[in-house]
C-alpha cells in the first residue's frame, strides 16, 4: 500500500490551508494509502481543542478531520519541539492517535514515503 506523509506547519491562522492538509490526508486514508500526518511550525496548535472549530472554505472542519483520519488509522507524530516552543505539553495530545517527534523522524518518514505533501 503507497505510503503518504502529509506534513502541515501551517496552523489556525490559515484554516483554508490547514484544513486542506486534513481534507487530502484524510482522502489518501479513504483510498486505502497508509497515512501519517506530521504536524510541526504553528501546525501543532491544530490538535489543540481551542482551535478544533475551525473551518475552511470547501476545505471542512478541522475537528471532523482529525475524527475521521483516526477512524481510518491515520498516524499523528507531532512536533514535540515545536509543541514545547509553543507552551504545549503531552496534554496537547489527548484523544489523538499522537505522538511526540523529532526532526529525524521527519526525515525517516519522508524518505520512507511514497509521497510527501506539504502544507
């Protein structure tokens, strides 16, 4: 099965964008692609229960998203320097299918993916 990564660092602030990230990531999962979704920069707020109601233009609930990539087995790694940068702790990531990452586990996902996508 192809692996996709989906790497958002774009947060709140742009919800076209962020949510357009989970729109794809989650269409690769429906698809039958294995799926992990890197979320580093101001995209580690985007797990954040503050920022779940954010919508898109024809783009989705951010909160919908996150819901249904779980459902499909998506995986999460998040940027625990990013996350730490930003005054978030391991609450951050609670009832997510999430764990901390380095840099070089962006680097090993990448290389080992079929397709990155960046947003």
């Amino acid at each position: 099965m192809p692996r996709f990564l989906v790497h958002i660092h774009t947060g709140p602030a742009d919800p076209n964008k962020a949510t357009l990230g989970c729109l794809v990531a989650l269409t690769a999962a429906h698809k039958g692609h294995d799926v992990t979704l890197f979320l580093a920069g101001d995209g580690v707020h985007l797990l954040a229960p503050a920022h779940a109601g954010i919508e898109g233009q024809g783009t989705g609930r951010l909160s919908d998203h996150l819901t249904a990539l779980a459902e499909a087995g998506a995986r999460f790694r998040v940027s625990g320097l990013s996350a730490k940068a930003r005054g978030y702790d391991e609450g951050l990531l609670e009832g997510h299918p999430a764990e901390f990452a380095m840099p070089e586990t962006l680097i090993d996902l990448a290389h080992a993916a079929d397709t990155v996508l960046c947003y």
